[in-house]
C-alpha cells in the first residue's frame, strides 16, 4: 500500500456500557494522552471546552524516529452518541504541506460508537484513521527510503493499530468502571 492510497486501520471493542457514558470518554481530548505513548498532551484551543463542530485542540507528539511535533486537530464530524472526527493539520509547517487546512489534513480520526445489546446496555466502539492527503512524517521517511514506501506504510499503520487497542482498551476499562 501507498501513501497516496490514503490508507488506513480501524480497531474496535465491545464495551459493557452504554453509548452516553463511553461519548464523555471519547470525547475528553487528555484521555488518548493518558494512554498513548505517542500523544503526550492536548489541549482545546480559541476558547473551547469540549467537542463542537470546528473547534479546535493541539497536540504535541513524541516518536522515537520522528522526534517531537505539534499538531493542531479540526472538529469535522460530531453527531451526539454515535460520531466524533477530527482532521490533524500541521500548523508548523513541519512537514512542507503549505498552510494547515482541515480539508486537506495529514490524517482524519474518527471515533463511531453503536449501541449493542438489549437496550442499548452495551456499546460497539470503533475507532479509525485515514493518512493523508497532507504530508506527514512518514511523508519524510518515504522522502528518504522510497524503495521501502510500502513497508513504512505498513509500519506506520501498525503503529496507529496499536495505539488504537491501548486506547480502545483503556476507555473500556474506565467505561465498565463506571457504569
């Protein structure tokens, strides 16, 4: 797979909680921090305090091959209980991708959440991401290694499987804690 390919991974989990308690959870941008070892901080920007349509959060990354980096996400989908998404921009110009545009991101996350078993009791929590279409850090690996573009790719996308588990799991646990 390529980068221009705009690939991407998904992971899920069924969670014994129902949607509106797992949605506080997923919607609490300082919680991937808690659990990644990728995302270190974030915070929500221009004033906002929780997920709206077009607010805005950074992000600050720490990557053993890649070093530090800001980030600023994008609120792009939010439907109540069921759907938050964000398009990651590179505000910093790090990556050489011109001005931070969320229609033109270096990734899009997505958090869809379904409700499951009798009632609603339980909930099916999907989380996702899309590379591209932006330049990102791996855009500056395959800029180095070419030959090896789709097994960066394929690195790259296990990286984000495994932090989506980490997190996945994390938000199942804190979930069923207190449900």
């Amino acid at each position: 797979m390529r980068l221009a390919d705009a690939p991407g991974a998904q992971e899920e989990i069924r969670i014994d909680a129902p949607a509106a308690v797992v949605w506080k959870l997923v919607t609490d941008i300082g919680l991937p921090a808690r659990l990644s070892t990728e995302l270190q901080s974030t915070a929500w920007l221009d004033g906002a305090t929780g997920a709206e349509p077009g607010a805005r959060f950074e992000g600050f990354n720490r990557h053993p091959y890649a070093g530090e980096w800001r980030t600023v996400s994008h609120v792009v989908g939010l439907v109540p209980e069921r759907l938050f998404s964000w398009a990651v921009t590179d505000p910093d110009g790090r990556y050489g991708g011109g001005e931070a545009d969320p229609a033109h991101p270096i990734a899009t996350w997505k958090f869809e959440l379904e409700p499951d078993g009798p009632e609603g009791a339980a909930t099916l929590l999907r989380q996702s991401v899309r590379m591209g279409p932006a330049p990102s850090g791996i855009s500056v690996a395959i800029a180095r290694m070419p030959d090896r573009e789709e097994e960066l790719v394929a690195m790259r996308l296990e990286e984000f499987k495994a932090g989506m588990r980490a997190t996945l799991e994390g938000v199942k646990r804190l979930a069923e804690e207190g449900a």
